[in-house]
C-alpha cells in the first residue's frame, strides 16, 4: 500500500514539475513579447503592435496545449484522475510557494486542469478556487519603482525625462517641461501641504506601452496625500518623442486602465506588486480590471470570480433580470448590489436576426482580440458557471427556461449556466436619456457620435446601433456593448438609397431596390433616433456627417492604405498645444 502511494505521489511530482515548466516558458515568452513593444513604439510599427498584442493572447492558449501534450508524455498514469490531481496540486503548491508571479503560475495550473476537465468537477482541493498564498502588501515593493525627491520640481520632471528607457531623443523637452509645470502647477502644488522638500515622485521603472502610446506611470507623494501621475508619450514618426498630455487625477488614470481599452505591454515580472501600487492610485479599479490592463486576462479571470464568490457570500439579494429593452440574441441578468451584468445566448432569436450561436461567440472573440480603443466593453466569457438556486428570482428562472433551456441545469440547489459573458454594467443610453438634462443629452448625444467614429475608425461597424446597445459609464463616455452584428468597416458596402425610376416603384411597399447582405445605407441611420426629437437634434448638429455615404468610404479608403487609428484616453482639451495634428482632432475621445 505504501509503494502503490509513493509511485502516485512520484507521478504527481512529475505532473507538478511539467506544468510549472510549461508556465515558465510561457512567462518567459509573454516577457520578451512585452520587452519588445519599446521597439515597436519606436520604430513606428502600429501595425506590428497589434499583431503582437493578438499573437500574446494566443500564446497563453498554445502554452497551455502543448503542457498537456507533455503530461500525456511524462506518465502513463490517466491524467483525468481526480485523485493525482489533488496530489499534483500539493506538489505544485509546494514548487511555487514564494514565487514572485505565484498568481499568476497558480491560474496557470487551474487553464491546463480545465482544458482536460469538464467545470463541474471544479473543486479547491484540486485547483486553486482560492490562492494557496496569502496576499499581503509587498515587503519589496521599492524595487518596481524609482523615487525622485527634491524641492525644483521643473529639474526633477526633466530627470524623470532624461533618465526614461526610450532611445529616441525628446522633440523639445524645454516645451515638454513648459507643458508639464503648468499642468502640475495648477493640479497639483496648491494642494500640496508639507514642504517641497519632502515630495516625493515614485515613478514605476518600466514603461507602459498601448497602441500609438507609452505612458510612465507613477504617483505624487505628500506625506498621507497621494497624485497619480502619468506622462504620456507620442512619435514624431521622424525620429523623436515628445510629451501629449501629464494627468494628475484618479479619473483620468482610471479612464487610461478602463475596462474598454486593450491590455498595455509592460514589463512586469512582479505583476502583484504592479497591481498593489496601481491600486494606490485607483483605489475603485477591481483587482481582476489590473490584471486585465496588465495583459493577464486569464488571471484577471481568475481574480473576477474569487471576487464574485466573495460579494455572492456576503449579500443576499437575488439575480434578476436587468432592466432595459430586452434584446433578440442575448437574455441579460444582473444581481443588484453588483454592478456586473451575466448575458445568455438565446436558443432561437427572432427575425430578423440570422445569426447563430457560433456567430455570436466568433464576434465576442473578435471584439477580444481587436483594439477596442475605449469604445467596446471587456468581457468575462465563462463555460458551466454554477449558481445558488435560491438567489436566482423566480421571474429570472422562467426567462431561462423560456428563451435559453438549452443552456441551463437545475442541479438540486444549485443551477448551472453552460455558457455566459460577464460585462461591468453601464446605464443603457435609451434609459440615461429619458432622465437627462439638456447639457447631459448633449454630451451623450457627442459621446454617442464619437465611440460610432471611433470604432469605424478603428475598422469596426457596429452594425446595430440603436441607443439601447450603448452604455453610459459613471465618467459620462458612452461605450458600445452589443457585438452579435459587428463587421470590419471594410467589409461593409456603404450605398446611397438610389430614387425610384417610376410612380410604381415610389409607391411599392418596402424597398424597390436590391440589397445585398453586406450593403448599408447612412441615410437610414436616423430611424435609430425615433421617439426622442431633442436628442436627434443635438446628433445631427454635431454628427450629421455620419449620415453620409463619404464620410463611410473615406475612412475604408483609409484603412485600406495602412491609417491606424490613434484615439487615447483622455479629452483633447488634456492635449498639450503643440501645433501638432492628428486624426485625434477628428476623432476626439
């Protein structure tokens, strides 16, 4: 009995070595693929940084197939066995315990249990529902960031600058500074309270790259008081760099991590310790919201569902359906004290979709994988998510059981949901308009424009666009969140309603023209404003040019000779005056 239990233990110990093998090489590839962006932003390279930030998130998927492939090779005990698994997880605890990314390793172990497991078999003592490792504020957080302290605030900026990785001079770093001071002057020395002396800037040592920018990220400390700070850098795309922006607030940083942008590249091979600080600066940003912006979704993942466990374990409200028009592809629930919304592919959608289950989850895909430059919202995508029953409301249960049976199972006390997408919730447009004011309705009405231009920009059609497939965040940025009908803007034919040749054709019912499965025509767009005059106003003063058939073709014609968008987080009144032009005077976020 004692050899049969050592030989189990030995296979577990070599299951533990593989998976921790696997890992290290993919932690080491997702390192050289982030040390690599400082080369691409310098070289101008947009499009290699977003076949880069696809090829990233492939890369966690491949690591994890070809983990399995090597546990199949290293025993020929039956890796489906719940019981080595158990084992396997001791041993790997063991290997991991006071590793510097043991999070993240740990996630890594439960992706690979999970690729050979079905989700019902999910339990702690065979993966990490929970961290074995108690999570404490780092003791060697210093080593993530380099202080600067002194009271001429100008020279210690201009250190900052002098001292960044980038290998490309500054423009004009004397205007840079000009720029900065005067931002820092006004946000942030009259609120100072102790002597300039003692101010100390903590800027985090490596440097945060996405899209078209890089960003240094760190914080202004005053004894108790705490600045976030970011400088934002642009190319010249001749040779240099110069500063576009300094943000000095909570908000603004916010919105640079929102939950709408794609994941920065950044060297960080202690992400916890990158989590802990940024969360000083964002302190409502969720743990799983950094990990996402970090580029470690499949831990953000990990960290959203201990975190909702957690909620579910201390409130006692039930699910229900979430207010608003109900939609034809997804049935959508929320819990009310949890500002997350669960979506439900349907099992039959009404005309006159025709799409399909498989469509909607490529679409999903596609959205994940593409620049959603702020406008098109993060989404949790989960198999066989098991709920308690009796938090699920009556009304709640029926809407399953009639709109998608197929994808749900009642469990004695527990009911199972085989497939669903979790968002952060936003109030749906329709319902923010009905009680804005007028100076609201306008803002809206310019942000509803704006993530429409946007994202076209980006080489993304919506498709659907009526106000209830769009959400307004507490920051008042309107976000797209409804993808079962998206296309790439260069796969759409933009057309003109052409007039009828004759009276007969002026009077028939419904179109007298052909229409093809890809044609769109702008003219239509105004029907998405029936019932609400005021706001359709305000968008056409501002967005009129949306209705026409060149503004659509000028922007594939763009596309399709290389323009690659470069909408950044913050308002183009933040931007710096520099004389300079962007199609950011365009598309202004």
């Amino acid at each position: 009995m004692a050899a049969k239990h050592l030989t189990h233990n030995s296979t577990a110990r070599r299951m533990a070595k593989t998976i921790l093998n696997g890992f290290r090489s993919y932690f080491a590839d997702y390192l050289n693929s982030t040390l690599s962006a400082k080369a691409r932003f310098e070289k101008a390279d947009w499009h290699g940084v977003q076949q880069a930030n696809v090829e990233r998130l492939e890369l966690y998927k491949l690591k994890v197939a070809q983990t399995i492939q090597y546990l199949e090779m290293v025993t020929n005990k039956d890796i489906a066995n719940l019981d080595l698994w158990s084992e396997a997880k001791k041993a790997y605890t063991q290997l991991v315990f006071n590793f510097p990314n043991f999070e993240i390793a740990e996630t890594f172990f439960n992706s690979v249990f999970s690729d050979i497991h079905d989700h019902d078999k999910i339990s702690d003592h065979i993966i990490y529902v929970l961290s074995s490792q108690l999570i404490e504020a780092p003791e060697a957080e210093y080593s993530i960031f380099v202080r600067y302290q002194g009271d001429n605030f100008r020279q210690l900026f201009r250190n900052i600058l002098k001292e960044s990785e980038f290998s490309l001079p500054g423009e004009d770093i004397d205007l840079d500074l000009d720029c900065i001071m005067e931002v820092f002057n006004q946000e942030v020395v009259p609120q100072l309270k102790g002597p300039h002396s003692q101010v100390k800037f903590d800027l985090l040592e490596s440097t945060f790259y996405r899209s078209k920018a890089a960003y240094m990220v760190g914080r202004v400390v005053d004894g108790e008081q705490i600045f976030p700070m970011a400088l934002v850098f642009l190319n010249t795309e001749d040779g240099s760099l110069y500063v576009d922006t300094a943000l000095f607030t909570g908000d603004e940083l916010s919105v640079v991590f929102s939950f709408t942008r794609n994941h920065f590249m950044v060297d960080a091979p202690l992400p916890y310790q990158y989590t802990h600080f940024l969360k000083t600066l964002m302190p409502r940003k969720r743990d799983y919201e950094i990990y996402n912006s970090l580029g470690f979704p499949k831990h953000a993942k990990t960290e959203f569902y201990r975190e909702f466990v957690g909620h579910l374990s201390k409130s006692k409200d039930q699910f229900v359906v979430a207010p608003g028009i109900k939609g034809m592809v997804m049935t959508v629930f929320t819990l009310p004290s949890y500002n997350i919304v669960f979506k439900v592919i349907k099992d039959k959608f009404a005309p006159p979709k025709e799409v399909t289950h498989d469509i909607v989850r490529e679409k999903y895909h596609l959205v994940s994988r593409h620049d959603r430059v702020g406008r098109m919202a993060d989404s949790q995508e989960f198999d066989d998510l098991l709920f308690p029953l009796e938090r699920f409301s009556e009304a709640l249960i029926q809407e399953l059981q009639k709109v998608a049976p197929s994808q749900i199972e009642i469990q004695g006390d527990k009911i199972l949901i085989r497939h669903l997408y979790a968002e952060r919730y936003m109030t749906p447009l329709n319902i923010y308009l009905q009680t804005a004011d007028d100076d609201q309705m306008r803002n809206a009405m310019e942000e509803y424009g704006n993530c429409i231009k946007q994202l076209a920009a980006a080489n993304i059609f919506p498709g659907d666009m009526p106000h209830k497939n769009f959400g307004v965040t507490r920051h008042g940025r309107v976000v797209f969140y409804d993808y079962d009908e998206i296309a790439t803007l260069t796969d759409c034919n933009f057309r003109e309603i052409p007039e009828p040749r004759n009276e007969q054709e002026e009077m028939q019912a419904g179109t007298w023209y052909t229409v093809g499965p890809n044609d769109i025509f702008p003219e239509e767009f105004r029907l998405f404003f029936f019932g609400n005059h005021k706001a359709r106003k305000m968008f056409e003063a501002m967005h009129s040019d949306l209705f026409q058939v060149s503004f659509w073709q000028n922007l594939q014609d763009q596309i399709r000779n290389g323009f690659v968008v470069d909408v950044f987080p913050y308002r183009r009144a933040k931007r710096f005056d520099r004389g300079k032009n962007s199609i950011l005077e365009v598309f202004s976020s």
